[in-house]
C-alpha cells in the first residue's frame, strides 16, 4: 500500500469515529430532563383555646397530641372535624374550614354548656348537715342537689352540732347526677378507739372482757393482751420467740377473785393477777389441748376451759394447789359424738353450758340439746351466753344465708330470728338490763325483749361496727364493742 491510500484510509477511520461520537452526544443530550420546583408546604393554620383547659386535640378523629391552648399548622384549604377530650368531660366536636394563608382562631367556653355540668345528691343520716365543697361552705343542709358543677373532683364535708364531721371525694362527670351519704357519728352515744385515733396497738381484736377494777381487758391476734383503765392503755406481751405461742389471744374471762383467764390459739392458758401473768401450758398442766377457744368462771371458784380435744375445769383446792381435770365420755357422754368446744356458759344455777362445734349443746348435768330432738336452729354452736336460768345460743350460717338464735327459758328451746340476712352470731352478751347483744360477722344487734331488735351498723351509726368478736359493759352500764378491724367502740347509751 502506498502513502497516498494509506493516508485516504486513516480519513475514513477518524470519520466513522467523529461521526460516532457526534451520534453518541446528540442521544444523550435527548435523555436529559429537568423537574419542575417543589410546591410550598400548605400553610393553613388553627388555634384552639377553651375553658378550662386541658383539652386533647383530635383531628379528623386523629390525636395531634396537642392540649388546648395550642395550634394545628400545616393545613390546607379545606373542612376538618375537630374534637376536644378530657376526662369527665363530655367530648366536643365541630366543623371548621380552613384556608391556607388565613389563620383561624377558636375558643371553646364550657361553662356556657349546660350539658357539660354534672350535679351531686347529698343526703346524710342524720338530716339537716351543714354542706362544704372544697371548704366552703355552701350554706346549704342535707338533703340537697348541687348544680352547676364542672366535672371533677370534689371534696364535702358535712357537720351536724355533737356529730363527728364526715367527708367524702365524689367524682362529677358531665351530664350525670352522682349520690354520696354519710352518717355521722353521734358522739354524745359512741366514741371509737383506733390506731388512728389513740394509743390502742391494733385495730383487730378478738375478746373483751371488763375486770372488778372497771378496766377493760383486751384480746389481739398476736399482740397479746392490752388493757385499758378509761385513759391509759397497757400492753402485756412478752417479745421473746418462746412466748410467741401465746401472744394471740382466743377468750377471755374474769373469775370471782378477779384474775383475768385468757385463751391462747398456740399456748394453753394465762391467769393474770395484778403484775403477775402465770402461763399454764399443755404439759406443764392437765390441758386436754393447747388451744382454748373458750372459757367461763363460775362462783364457786371454778374456771372452765373449752379445746378442741374436750372440757377442763381447774380450781384451788384448800391445800392452796391448783387442780386439773378433764372430762371424759362417762362424765359427759355426748362428748364422744364432739369434743370440739366452741363456747362456754354459766347460768345462775352453775350449770355450765357446751357449745360444740357439731353436735348441738350439752351442759354439766350430761344433757344434750341437737336440733334432731329439741328446736335449737341447728347443731353448729357459736356462741353462748346465760342470764338467770336463760340460756342463749348463736348458730353457724348455711352457706348463702345467716341464721338466728335458739333460746332456752329454763325448760324449752325456741327459735328466734332477729338476725340480719347473710349474719351469723359470733359473741352474745347480755347486759345488766337484760338485753342481748349480740355480735356478728356485719353488725352489733340489740335484742330487748324477744321482739325488738335495734341494729347498728355503718349504715346506722357511721362506725365499722363489722366483724364483732367480743361485747362486755362496764359498771357505768356502757357497752364495750371488740372488733376484728374496726378497734375498739364504746355505746354510751345504754345507762
């Protein structure tokens, strides 16, 4: 190949190249393009104040986590639902158009709603309260409507002249009407002894009992026993782990030379004698058991003891020894059908009544009364107290009702029900004026006669007159409650 076609050769390659990348250029030019500009956000806006407030904020039914006073921005030309929540409130909802560039101002008053004011019932036993809310007072008595009220939380005290001052927190919503009673305690009739209000240990006790020096023997469940002289109160309790046993205390009597008997669940007896406590165990005595869930003295010196293993007696011989006995199955034959004794009893003849726990009652002269052969309500013994020749008994509950009282006249037993529903007798007492108390698990009732019966309860007398284990009276004829988480509640209107 010469020069000159090699030269026209290299012409034609660069051509082919040149026009090639001519070609290439002018295809990716075609391929570029250029967006249009971002469009500016919407710029419509909302403010919402109201009173009072404290409103969530919903949008379209959506939370904005927002409370009033506050704003929605962002918007854009258009209608929304707005809706206003807070808790008591009735929810508020409404229709608001928005134009972007405008702003939009809302205040919501609910006060001038009618229907988001709530109200409260008052009424109070005894009537005519003095009303304060929040610590004013409305010059208003019980019973009476409150109207008006925003929704919220209040606080009302009522005061009636020798009444205890009451109060109560009544949560108002919009558009209701809510209740609240009160009884007031009557102060010139009942005064209480808690761990709120005195020096008393506990609130939960389990017997009662009043000694010749006119003080007030106490029993707890774990505290020991604690005794009060009208002002001072005592506690007789020993802190070492080996007195622990006998530190709950079951029953509790007073014998004719003024020793204090006290039934222990885990440590057999004490007999307490001005500063002396003497401890009679299950085997350092004749205990049949350790656990005494009963006790009554008679006058001639004795001291019953019922377990869930039998009857004791023990006594001072004229030797000056303390004696032991249990009775057997051939002293007292029903005992082979229960030996669990659940009360005890002594009438003005010193015949000693037994409660058992499943076979109806006997007493010392080996009778037995069951409800299969005499008109006691049922064999499941509670209870017992004696007056004269009567002889009273309180009964186990059936399982959805309470139950009543057998009483025995000296002869024959009768069937009484003076009883609330769903109540069962736990203590009877039987004052020097001859009425019954007697102590349920709701309520202290006050049986004169065989008739008429008074029942106090919360409902009645504004105390926790629940759960009652113990009832005595003092010599001034008040009457001494023992409750099992109430305290300790005096009745002065018993004279």
């Amino acid at each position: 190949m010469n020069l000159r076609k090699l030269n026209i050769s290299i012409l034609k390659m660069c051509t082919i190249l040149v026009i090639s990348f001519l070609s290439t250029f002018s295809s990716c030019t075609k391929d570029v393009s250029v967006s249009p500009p971002d469009m500016p956000p919407p710029n419509g806006y909302l403010f919402i104040n109201s009173y009072p407030t404290g409103f969530q904020i919903y949008l379209n039914g959506l939370p904005r986590r927002r409370v009033t006073p506050d704003s929605l921005t962002w918007l854009s030309t258009n209608s929304y639902t707005i809706t206003l929540k807070k808790n008591l409130f009735r929810d508020t909802s409404f229709s608001i158009d928005i134009v972007e560039g405008k702003k939009k101002d809302i205040f919501i008053d609910f006060s001038k709603n009618p229907a988001m004011l709530g109200s409260i019932n008052l009424t109070s036993t005894p009537s005519k309260a003095s009303v304060f809310i929040n610590d004013s007072n409305t010059s208003k008595i019980t019973p009476v409507v409150l109207t008006g009220l925003f929704p919220g939380i209040y606080y009302i005290k009522f005061h009636i002249a020798n009444h205890r001052d009451d109060s109560v927190l009544v949560s108002v919503s919009s558009g209701t009407v809510v209740s609240a009673q009160k009884t007031l305690v009557d102060t010139t009739l009942w005064q209480d002894y808690t761990t709120a209000n005195s020096n008393i240990t506990t609130n939960q006790l389990t017997c009662i009992a009043t000694d010749k020096n006119n003080e007030i023997w106490i029993g707890t469940p774990g505290l020991g026993l604690m005794k009060f002289d009208g002002t001072n109160w005592s506690n007789l309790i020993d802190n070492t782990p080996a007195s622990a046993a006998h530190d709950t205390i079951n029953c509790i009597t007073i014998d004719d030379n003024n020793h204090i008997w006290a039934g222990t669940e885990f440590g057999g007896v004490l007999d307490v004698s001005g500063s002396s406590i003497r401890q009679y165990g299950f085997m350092s005595s004749g205990l049949p058991d350790f656990r005494i869930k009963s006790i009554a003295a008679d006058n001639n010196g004795n001291v019953y003891l019922g377990t869930p293993a039998g009857l004791c007696r023990t006594w001072i011989d004229n030797t000056g020894n303390r004696n032991w006995h249990t009775y057997t199955t051939n002293e007292l034959s029903f005992l082979q059908y229960d030996s669990w004794i659940t009360a005890l009893a002594v009438d003005a003849n010193q015949v000693v009544w037994i409660g058992l726990e499943s076979a109806g009652i006997g007493n010392s002269t080996g009778k037995l009364y069951e409800s299969s052969h005499s008109s006691i309500i049922n064999n499941n013994i509670t209870a017992l107290a004696a007056s004269g020749i009567e002889v009273w008994a309180g009964h186990a509950a059936g399982q959805v009702f309470g139950t009543g009282l057998s009483y025995f006249d000296g002869a024959n037993w009768q069937k009484l029900y003076p009883l609330p529903i769903q109540s069962f007798a736990q203590t009877i007492f039987i004052d020097h004026l001859g009425n019954k108390w007697i102590g349920t698990n709701k309520e202290v009732v006050k049986l004169s006669g065989l008739t008429t019966a008074n029942v106090f309860d919360y409902s009645t007398t504004g105390l926790n007159l629940t759960d009652i284990r113990g009832i005595t009276e003092d010599q001034s004829g008040n009457i001494w409650i023992a409750t099992y988480g109430g305290g300790l509640i005096k009745y002065k209107g018993n004279h």
